[in-house]
C-alpha cells in the first residue's frame, strides 16, 4: 500500500514539470557573433571573363558523360560474365566487376549534388 502511496506522489509531483515542459517554448540561444555570409561563388569571374562556376559545371558534365559511357561498358560487361557463368555463384571477377561499377555511380553522384 505504501508503494502505491510514493508511486502516486511521484507521477502528481511531475504532473505540473510536464506541463510547464510541454506549454513553454523553448528558448533560442543567440549566437554572437552573428554568422557570416557565405560569399556567392558565382561572383567569381575566370581570366576569359567567363563565370567559374559555368566552367566548373561544363568540365562535371563532360566528365559525367565520359563515367557514363565507361559505366555501360562495364555493366556489359558485367551481364556477358554473369550470363556465361554456368553457376549460381558469382566469381570474384564479377565482384570485382560490380566494386568498380559502384565507384563510378558514387563518382557521378558526387559531381551530380555538387550542382
């Protein structure tokens, strides 16, 4: 019984914690000093008078194009292997194979959210 008794004051002695936590809002802490602003990156402007960044994004595309044509290749690759094998289990080669088809989809990936 006495149990019961600390138990019940417990939970009523949280009671109004709970409340207060759940109504209140939080508090923000500022930050001092206040954040800088990250500069523009296309603000910055080649020899050529060209953006940088127009040149950066031409040089990805033409390297998303080439990792591209590479990653087809070697998904052909991968499929001629897979369906000459004979067995349920794949070859160290074929693993290989896929290792090497990851680093290309994770290169073009890379390049792809840098836009």
């Amino acid at each position: 019984m006495t149990r019961h008794r600390n138990l019940r004051r417990v939970f009523l002695g949280m009671a109004p914690a709970t409340l207060l936590a759940r109504f209140l809002p939080a508090q923000e802490i500022p930050s001092y000093p206040p954040p800088i602003p990250p500069s523009r990156p296309d603000d910055v402007r080649l020899p050529n008078g060209k953006k940088q960044r127009d040149a950066i994004l031409k040089a990805d595309y033409e390297h998303n194009l080439k990792d591209a044509q590479e990653l087809v290749t070697r998904t052909r690759d991968f499929q001629q292997g897979l369906e000459k094998s004979d067995q349920y289990v794949l070859s160290l080669g074929l693993l290989k194979q896929l290792d090497d088809i990851e680093k290309i989809t994770r290169r073009i990936r890379g390049r792809m959210r840098r836009i």
